[in-house]
C-alpha cells in the first residue's frame, strides 16, 4: 500500500502584513469584542449582530487578519463532549489594529 502524499495546509487569509480596516458596523462590533476577549462561534454571532460568525471571520481574514480559531474540549448541556472553536486575536493582529485605529483617527483612510 503507497503513502499519500503529504497535503499542504493552507489558510483562508493571505499572509497581508496589514490589516485594510473597515467600515462595516458587524466587523467593528467584532473586532471590538475581540479585543477584549477570545470567543466562541455563538457569542461573536450575538456581539456582531450575524448569524454566520464563520463568514464574518473569514471577511476579516481577507482585509489582513490572522483570527485563528482555537478547538477547546468542552462539554455540552447533555453532558457530551465536544469541541468547539474559540476565536482570537493574535498580537501581530491586536497590532494591526491598533495601529489601523491610530490611522483612523488621524484622518486617515478606513
């Protein structure tokens, strides 16, 4: 029997060494809540004001984001274990915010 080849691991955002901002009110919120701490799926889907948390993320991913989701071990209300996904910020990510925040407010382009 042959060994598969190995695959390559590819992410949903291109490598960008700058976040490009937003104007959009459901990434504000995101990016907002995020700052202040890691959330699951569900939770970003309330703050953001969405209903496909995923989608938004993968959004900011491709304005400059890194936004990994972290599987925790979790278990549910049934008591089954599961594993749902914890997105954050990195702190190349908390930078480029920040410094997209500081552009912002010294009129510079969203």
């Amino acid at each position: 029997m042959k060994t598969p080849a190995a695959t390559k691991v590819t992410t949903s955002a291109p490598n960008s060494a700058k976040f490009t901002g937003t104007d959009n009110p459901r990434h504000l919120r995101a990016i907002t809540a995020l700052l202040h701490r890691p959330m699951p799926r569900e939770n970003l889907d309330t703050v953001a004001g969405c209903s496909n948390g995923p989608e938004l993320v993968a959004e900011l991913r491709r304005r400059g984001l890194e936004l990994p989701c972290k599987r925790i071990n979790f278990v549910d209300r049934d008591g089954f274990t599961c594993r749902p996904g914890v997105y954050f910020l990195t702190e190349a990510d908390r930078r480029k915010v920040h410094q997209w925040q500081a552009r912002r407010m010294n009129g510079g382009a969203a």
